[in-house]
C-alpha cells in the first residue's frame, strides 16, 4: 500500500531544506490529451469487451502515476483525455494494438483521494470497478470491506529499508541492519503508523529502540544523519533518486526488500468487491488476460508508457515528482528483483499456502486497528480462475 509512502509528496520541505528532486509540475484544466503508450505495432486478435464489461472500466488505484502501475497505462489507447482537476485519465481499452470496444477510466489515488484507503473509495463509489489492493490491506477490511484480488501483476512489494553501504559495509538484511543501528545509535526512520513496521517488531527482527516513526516523505533527515539512519524506501525509486536526484547525497544507498523478512503480501494485485464478484465474472473472464498481456508488454517495452505516465504526473501537478528516467529504473528493477516475474510459467496468479502464511501474519498485527473476518481463508482474498496460463514473461 502507499499512503503517503513516497519521496516527493512535501515540496515545500524539500524547498526549505534545499534538497530538491529533479522533476517536472506544470498545470493544466480539465480535457486535455495525452499521446499515448498503445499508438504502438501491437499485433494480435481483436477482443471485444462490450458485451460483458461496463461502458467504462473504472480502475481506482492507490497512488500517483508511476511505474509499478505499469500495466494499466499501458492499455489506454491513442489520445486519451486527461482531467488534471480530477486527477484521472480516460481513453479507449485497447488490446493487441485494437480498441475493446469499451473505456477505461484510471483514478490516481493517495493525495487525490485525500488519502483514503482504496477500500473504502471502492465501497463509497460503485462505479468503480477494480481497485489497487495489497494482500495487508484485504486482511486489515476483510470483515466490513470485503474485496477479491484477481490479478497480482506484481508478484512481491517494492517496499523496502535502505542505509550508507558505507557505515553500515557487513549488513546484508534488515535484521543485521538493526543490530548494528542500535550499537550505532541509528533509527529507521518510516511512515507512523506502517503495518509492516509492526510485524518486524513483533517478530524481533528490529529492536523497538531503533524505529522512529517521523518519515515525512523528504531526504532532508536521512542526508542530515550523514549515514547513520536507515529509512523506509522503494526498490524501484529511491536507489535511482538518491543517486542521480538529491545533489545533496549523490551517491549509492544500500536496501533490502520488506518482503525479505517474511512479510510478503501481493502488492496492488487488482481486485473487485467480493459481492460483485459473480456479476462481474463474464467480464473478468476476458478482461483479466488483456491486464496480463498489458503487463508483460509494459515490462518488455516501458518506454512509451512511461513517457505519458511523466505526462500525467506533470499535468496532476500536486507536488508529486516522478520521470521517465525514474519510470525506466522502476520497471527494470520490477524484473531485475524479481518483484514481477512469471509463477508457474504464467503471470499474476496468487499462491495458497503463502495467502494463508500471511494471513497468520498479519491477523494480530491488526488486531484491534481493523476489522478482520473471522475465520478468514485464502479463497476470501483471491482467485486465479480468470487468468491465461499462456501469458507471461518468458512467452
């Protein structure tokens, strides 16, 4: 889940601390368009959606535009219709280089949404008809807001914690990271109020004397600390920005995944509310392959894609910073990590026995801050049935 979970949210910070990141912001009203990624030689049967899916699919994701969100840009069609106020983007879905005969409709979450949990804009607002929802989130509302994930286009959670490889040359994960922090004096600096946070907690594999929970989304603490604070991160961001994009540190950060640790819940998998389920089935039966293709293009070839995503992120124009060269890392890191990767010789199916391993996990790590099903199983958060077994990276 993101939240506010990403470097560039406070650009006044990072004015007053003289730390900015190299990005772009510029205004626009509502209407205008954008060239799109699908003005490319994709080949391929037509597929036809407007029998089975709604007018418009309507995708409501957890954040700004950005890499990982991949696979949905990569399905607009030529010259969709941006509205900058609303922060949304609307074109033709196209599959296999062909109109669908149907419109998708992709709502930017996080500060758009005022923050409020994808789960909740998806009970508030009927229309929508995915939304972004990782496997912490699903557990945390399955009691009141129940939703069943059917297509993971990533397999593990960018999510990471990053340090100076330079104070800290012998770590090589997150345990050994805060062993040393606490003889250093060192914290890990992240978003109050984590889930993940909790669980490494309770599990003992960070000491409590270490965390620190005053992560405003800004470099300034982390390069004030000269190296001797970790911090919350995403493999597909930080390791470039911070290099390349914070003059004021210049130079390499060391990280680990959180899904090293054992916390591994399927992030931003696309789900439906489990009551529509049934209803939207011969939909998801045709539509959840296209995702699938989408996915595996975007991955192979990001570049245009990225390209209108930095395009949205310029007209959204609400402090979030994000590029193509940042766009180009984030995609080539999903493979190089592993965080996207075909299982089972196919992309974006669900694992039983690891649902059910997270579900252990993270029931009392929500206990009393959610509203857990009891008895919750696997099959309440997942199903594979609408996936192609002949798509996938390695096709």
């Amino acid at each position: 889940m993101r939240t506010t979970t990403r470097l560039g949210v406070a650009t006044a910070a990072l004015a007053a601390t003289a730390l900015a990141l190299t990005g772009c912001a510029a205004g626009s009203s509502a209407g205008t368009t954008a060239s799109s990624a699908s003005a490319k030689a994709a080949t391929g049967p037509a597929i036809d959606l407007s029998d089975v899916c709604p007018a418009t699919v309507v995708v409501q994701t957890d954040w700004n535009p950005e890499g990982e969100h991949g696979h949905l840009y990569e399905m607009l069609g030529p010259n969709p219709s941006i509205d900058a106020s609303g922060k949304t983007v609307t074109g033709d879905l196209y599959a296999n280089g062909k109109s669908t005969g149907v419109k998708l409709e992709i709502r930017a979450g996080g500060p758009a949404i005022g923050y409020t949990k994808v789960a909740s804009q998806m009970y508030q607002d009927k229309d929508i008809t995915l939304g972004y929802m990782s496997t912490d989130e699903q557990v945390q509302f399955s009691g009141n807001l129940p939703t069943t994930a059917v297509f993971a286009e990533n397999d593990s959670s960018p999510m990471s914690i990053m340090w100076d490889p330079k104070t800290y040359p012998d770590v090589d994960s997150i345990e050994d990271l805060g062993k040393e922090l606490e003889k250093n004096g060192g914290v890990v600096r992240y978003f109050n109020g984590a889930a993940y946070m909790t669980y490494l907690e309770q599990s003992g594999i960070l000491p409590k004397k270490v965390l620190d929970g005053s992560y405003d989304g800004t470099p300034s603490k982390f390069v004030s600390a000269g190296g001797k604070d970790a911090q919350q991160g995403f493999a597909t961001a930080e390791p470039y920005i911070y290099q390349n994009q914070v003059a004021a540190w210049g130079k390499k950060v060391a990280y680990k995944t959180v899904s090293s640790t054992g916390w591994n819940p399927y992030p931003e998998a696309m789900s439906v509310r489990t009551g529509d389920l049934s209803k939207l089935e011969p939909c998801l039966k045709k539509l959840v392959p296209v995702m699938q293709q989408a996915d595996v293009d975007y991955l192979k070839a990001p570049e245009a894609t990225n390209d209108l995503i930095t395009q949205l992120v310029q007209q959204y124009n609400n402090g979030w910073t994000y590029d193509s060269k940042v766009g180009a890392f984030a995609a080539s890191q999903l493979v190089k990590l592993g965080l996207a990767k075909d299982t089972d010789g196919y992309i974006g199916s669900m694992d039983e026995q690891r649902m059910q391993d997270f579900i252990e996990k993270a029931t009392p790590v929500f206990a009393g801050t959610g509203d857990v099903k009891s008895d919750l199983k696997p099959s309440d958060l997942y199903t594979n049935e609408f996936l192609d077994k002949s798509i996938g990276l390695g096709n």
